[in-house]
C-alpha cells in the first residue's frame, strides 16, 4: 500500500504504512494531525501489521536528528505513546505543546492547563456560551516566537452538568446521545441505590458499588470537533493573551488568584513531565539500549523550559479553584471581573 503522510501544523510530519482508512482516521483522531504529501525527514513511522499481536515501539538514541518508529497491530483503536513523541518533536520545531483548553475572544486567545478532570473543559464551554470561538479541548500548541496559539481538532467530552447549562446548544448533541446518557445516568443511580439499600452479603454490595461508580464514570458524551465545528480548528490560531491554571478544590467558591511568571513555569514543567510519564518508561525500560536517552532528554528539557519562559513572559497568569460542578455562567463572570481589574487599574 501506498505510505500516507499527515502533518500537524506543518511542524510534525508522520507517516503511515499499510495504513486503512479506518487506521488513518484513528491517527487523525489521535493526534490532530491532516492529511498531507509524504515529506522526507519524517518524524514519526507508524506501520500497521496483520501479523502482529501488540506494538512494538522503536525509540531513537537522539530524537533531534531520528524519528521514532511503531509497527501496530490493523485496527487498533489506541496509540499509546505516539502524542508523548508527537510532543518531544513538537519542541524541536519550537512549538509548545501543552496539556489545555484554549479559545479565543476579541480581545484575545486564553490557555486553561491542568491535569486531565481539573477544570479545563467547563472553563472552555463557559467562554463558548458566551460567544468565544473554539481552539482545542485537551491539546494546544504555542508558538513563543510569535506568542500565537494553534488548535488542535479533537474531541469534546461532555458531562452531565455540562448539558444541564446549555452545553448541548454549543455543539449539536444529538437527542439519541442524550437519552444514552439518560439511561447510564439511570442505571449507575438505581446500583447505587441497591448497594445503600441491601444489607447482606458484603461482596454483593462491594460489586454493586463498583458498577455504579463504573456507570458514573460512563456518564459523558464525545463529540468529534468535526462534528459541529465549522472550519476545522487545525487551521485556527489566536494572539494568546492569558494562561489560567485550571484546578478543582472542596469549597463551593471560584477562587481566582495571580500567578508569579517563576511559580507558572514550574507548573508546566511538571505538566509537561507529567504527560511525558510513558515515553520516559519506555527509555528507562531499554535504557541498556540507548545509552544517550538522559542527553537528549537534557537538551530537550532545556529547549522546553526556554520555550516556556519565553511564551510566559508578559501574559496574563492566573491559577483557578473552583468546585467539581460549578455554574458555567457564574464561572464565565468571574473570570471576566478578574480580567477587567488589571484594565482598570491602569487607566
């Protein structure tokens, strides 16, 4: 078959072999990443394999200079690894990959970062409701040289309170989608109801309560960028303005704080380290075989940390506690108070 090429914002090229179209749709939905000529020096070779009973993972000495290698198995639905290397080659061509929501308003683009369930999405879809324009839900990419950030088209996920404020408005959810929430909803209540109610055996009860946290947790529709965005947010950027880090704490208050530039840099440092858990997995696995992994890893933290510093300085840096569920428009307003004080202050 003929090789495919996909590249995400014209920095990351990958290359797919013996790829169906179901196998390109998934690394498209992986990664962010639009079709595109197959360009040499690639970045990234991800091969897919009949004959193969799991992945094999083929990890460079230098990631500079060589790109890393997948075989997989036709169909695979998950790609472990591959955004952690799409991120390592990210830096190298001086985009700032980070964990975070991101949308843009006329007075500019704003970044939420944080772990994966602290806050991003509700802030994100509190901006939408009120008019902002959407640039990604779980990954962005900044430029620090032109302080720009560029979207990433992937999925929306959406709980239950989302919906409840008018969520569902924003982006098209469909009536059958929301009557197999409804239904999941339904049955993770009447399990937990019966764990409550049942006093005898033990056991029963511990399954109970463990299949209706399982159904809790199955309680939220995706939805594909491409399924209610107009122009597809790959090709969407924005001057970014602010960075808010995004968290949720017991009180029923929004706390919204200033952040120093030092204390903001140390928080991606260990977001970006965080996300790049899997990758230094795999290096220390086979770190017999790659002698030279701890000296790129240094030059690339350094290169990373540059970037960082570079991409912070003179931005809007806020940190961002507020509860599991909070009220999107509540949320919105605070948020907005926060930012018109410093305009205010210095008029």
């Amino acid at each position: 078959m003929t090789p495919i090429g996909l590249a995400l914002h014209d920095r990351v090229r990958i290359v797919l072999e013996d790829a169906s179209r179901r196998d390109v749709q998934t690394v498209m939905n992986a990664t962010g990443a639009s079709p595109t000529d197959v360009l040499e020096p690639t970045d990234i070779e991800v091969r897919f394999a009949d004959n193969t009973h799991g992945i094999d993972v083929h990890l460079p000495d230098d990631c500079c200079e060589q790109p890393f290698r997948m075989t997989v198995p036709t169909g695979q639905r998950r790609l472990p690894l591959l955004r952690s290397m799409v991120n390592v080659k990210m830096v190298y061509a001086d985009l700032l990959p980070l964990h975070a929501s991101a949308w843009t308003c006329p007075s500019g683009g704003m970044l939420a970062c944080g772990w994966s369930g602290g806050g991003k999405t509700g802030m994100l879809l509190a901006h939408l409701l009120h008019g902002a324009e959407y640039l990604a839900a779980e990954w962005a990419y900044v430029c620090p040289a032109s302080s720009r950030i560029y979207g990433v088209p992937e999925t929306l996920r959406l709980r239950s309170w989302h919906l409840r404020q008018g969520a569902g408005e924003v982006v098209n959810v469909r009536r059958q989608d929301q009557w197999r929430l409804w239904k999941t909803r339904l049955m993770a209540g009447v399990l937990r109801r019966s764990a409550d109610w049942l006093p005898q055996p033990q056991r029963l009860r511990r399954t109970l309560t463990k299949a209706a946290a399982g159904a809790q947790r199955r309680c939220y529709i995706d939805k594909p960028a491409s399924s209610w965005l107009a122009t597809p947010s790959g090709s969407r950027s924005a001057p970014l303005q602010t960075v808010y880090f995004a968290g949720v704490h017991d009180s029923s208050a929004i706390d919204v704080k200033p952040v120093e530039l030092d204390a903001a840099h140390a928080r991606l440092v260990a977001l970006q380290d965080e996300d790049l858990t899997d990758l230094d997995a795999q290096y220390r696995r086979w770190s017999y075989d790659h002698p030279r992994a701890d000296a790129w890893r240094e030059c690339w933290n350094r290169k990373r940390d540059r970037l960082i510093r570079q991409m912070l300085v003179g931005k809007q840096l806020y940190a961002v506690d507020r509860p599991v569920t909070v009220g999107l428009t509540d949320l919105y307003r605070t948020l907005n108070s926060t930012m018109r004080t410093p305009c205010l202050q210095s008029l």
